[in-house]
C-alpha cells in the first residue's frame, strides 16, 4: 500500500519537476495523472444476498455456508468471515476478494465441521474495501444473524433403562452406600468424621484401642462421582470427554441414581444429587467449560475427600491417563469403586506411539478401565454397560 503511493508521488513529482524546468505546461498537468488514483477515496455499497446455511446439530457434523455479495462503486474489496475455534473448515475458503469498478461481486462458500459442544457465533462479516492505489481502506462489519448451537449426541436423548449388570469394565453399583441403613450387617471398620455415634461398636474399640463402628446395608442406590478433566493437556480430546461425561449423566440418572461431578482444573463441585434438574444442572455446567486448567488428582482428593467419605460413591475419572498421576489418587481412593476413561488418539507417527506406550503403562494395573479415541462414537460406551 505505501509502496505503490510513494511510486506515485515519486512520478508526479518527476513529471512536474521536468515540465517546470523545461517550461512544458503539458507536462505539468501530466503530474496530476498519477496521483488521480490517490485522491480517489474507496467507495463501495454492499448488498448481502440470500445466504446460505446448513446448520448442524451435533458436534462432529458437517455444515455449509455460502454468501453472495455485490458490490457497488470502485476499489478492490477482501472479504472475511470470522469463525471461532473449535470450527474447522474442511474445504473451500472462509475469505475472498473482489474487484469493483462501478459493480462487482463474490461469493464465499466453504463447508466445515463442529468439534467443541456450545455456541458458536458465524454472525461476523468483514470487509475492507481499499482505493486503487492500495493508498488508503474503508473497514465495514455485516451482522449475518448466524449461530451454531452444537450438542452432544447425547445431550436431550431419552436414554432407555439398562440392565444393572456390566458386561465389562463396569462394577455392580446397585448396592448404596449412602441411605437408610438396612438390617443387613456388612463389617465392623474404623470410625470416620461422618458416622453416627450409634453405629459405633465399643466393645471392638476398647479391644482394638481405636474407635469402631458397625457398617450395615444401605437402601437406595449408590452415588455416582464423575472426576472431568479440565486441564490444558485436555485441549483437542475434551469434547470427546464431554460426551463421555454426558452419557455417563444420562446413564446414571436414568436408572435413579445420584449424580454428581467434579472439574479437575476448575476446582468446582456438584454435590451429587437425582433428577432432571440435576442432570440440567451437570449438562449447562460442563458446556460452559474450557480445557484450559491446572490442577492435579492430589491437589482435588482434598477437596473432594469430605464428599467422598459421605456418599462412597462409583468414582469416574475422565482423562488422558498417560497426563494424569493416576496411580497416586487411586491408592487415596482405594477404599472405592474407580473407573478409568482414557480418551486417545492414536496414529502412526512416533510421537502418539510413544502416548501410546505411556497410556498403557499409566493403565497398567487398574482394574476398571476403557480406552476411547477421539474418533469413536460414544456408543462404543453405551455397548459396555448395556
């Protein structure tokens, strides 16, 4: 832009000095040529015709956009429309020129795919329409009015009820242990903060010199605790993560049990609980997160420790297991039920070979654990635990 404005001038200047010198009034008005494209500002209307759009609805679909314009006046125009992250443009070109000299028109047309859970705002339409010369530039912004609001495959599906047995990784989780206590003796074990002081055995203590307690069945249904990491390593397997997570809420809930959930990153607890506004109250959090925190499963067990101690729950953790310390918080929670999601993607370069090799050996000696890649449907999941 300023190079082809400094030749300008620099010719003008030349024709004028050369027309006074040599007393050539043609010459003189000759140096007014080149600056003609410099004193001409950009002008241009735009009209934006039917736009097109398919709108996805669930992440991982495809979607097509494509948007005529016109133009109308003189210049060169660039044309940009603005996408977020978490968009990927799979063919064609979200930007195009045009050359406008009395009427002129493009059309940007590209198709793309969702890959994070959310909204996603298409509305922004830029255009910057620059002189002739490259000298000088008008910015305008267009309101398209465009939105995405990707889901998760199973967010708002009617799961139906399961049979209550795993095939595989998963445990019985049909006894509870939180609830009324039954008439079921289950052991004798040490007192924790949370116990009733009826529960607690004096003759076992006073033989044993520490305080013991009588543990009996409980009515009811076990809780289900749902460790999400929200880390930043998370970046690029999270909304994977999150559909695991929403079809785990949904799984649960519909069988009657408590739900509840912890975001590893985030620091934030949802006190487990039933229902639909429970499962509301999971869905709308977890869509509103980022994989950009920094928290280890050490530094959670203390915040979660108190919860975990009163409802015992089936623990869930959702993960990169060749990120996470693994190892150290199960043993905390060894006393629990913990399964292990470790979502992957796998290829044939060296550098996922060797996540890979980490993964297997951060698996290595978990009892209940599933791999997920990123590129598998989460009913690969479903097939599990049906």
């Amino acid at each position: 832009m300023k190079y082809a404005a400094s030749k300008a001038v620099s010719a003008a200047v030349f024709l004028l000095l050369v027309g006074v010198v040599l007393i050539i009034p043609e010459f003189v008005l000759a140096a007014l040529v080149p600056l003609t494209p410099l004193l001409v500002p950009p002008v241009a209307r735009i009209k934006v015709d039917k736009v097109e759009f398919e709108k996805p609805e669930y992440i991982g679909e495809e979607f097509r956009v494509s948007i005529p314009l016109k133009f109308y006046g003189i210049g060169i125009a660039k044309i940009y429309h603005e996408i977020e992250e978490g968009i990927e443009i799979i063919d064609g070109k979200n930007y195009s020129t045009a050359f406008i000299f009395g009427f002129g028109k493009s059309t940007i047309r590209y198709r793309g795919r969702v890959r994070r859970i959310g909204k996603h705002d298409l509305s922004k339409l830029k255009v910057v329409v620059e002189n002739l010369s490259l000298s000088s530039e008008r910015m305008y912004e267009i309101d398209l009015d465009l939105e995405i609001e990707a889901k998760s495959r199973i967010f708002g599906r009617r799961l139906k009820e399961l049979r209550a047995k795993a095939k595989s990784v998963m445990v019985d989780i049909d006894r509870a242990k939180i609830g009324v206590p039954g008439t079921d003796f289950k052991e004798i074990r040490e007192y924790n903060f949370s116990d009733p002081l009826k529960f607690i055995n004096w003759k076992a203590s006073a033989r044993l010199g520490k305080l013991m307690v009588n543990e009996f069945e409980k009515e009811g249904k076990k809780a289900v605790w749902i460790v999400l990491d929200a880390n930043d390593y998370m970046e690029g397997f999270f909304d994977k993560a999150l559909e695991v997570c929403s079809f785990l809420v949904s799984y649960y809930a519909t069988r009657g049990n408590k739900v509840g959930l912890y975001a590893l990153g985030k620091g934030n607890l949802i006190y487990p609980d039933f229902g639909k506004k429970q499962v509301k109250k999971i869905f709308d959090y977890i869509t509103s997160l980022e994989a950009d925190g920094s928290e280890s499963l050490e530094e959670s067990y203390e915040k979660m420790k108190k919860m975990l101690y009163i409802y015992e729950p089936l623990i869930y953790i959702i993960t990169r297991a060749e990120k996470a310390n693994l190892k150290k918080f199960i043993r905390k929670v060894s006393k629990f039920k913990v399964v292990v999601i470790s979502i992957k993607r796998d290829g044939e370069s060296l550098g996922e070979l060797a996540l890979m090799l980490a993964r297997r050996r951060a698996l290595k000696g978990i009892e209940h654990r599933l791999e997920i890649d990123v590129e598998d449907r989460v009913e690969k999941l479903a097939k599990v635990v049906a």
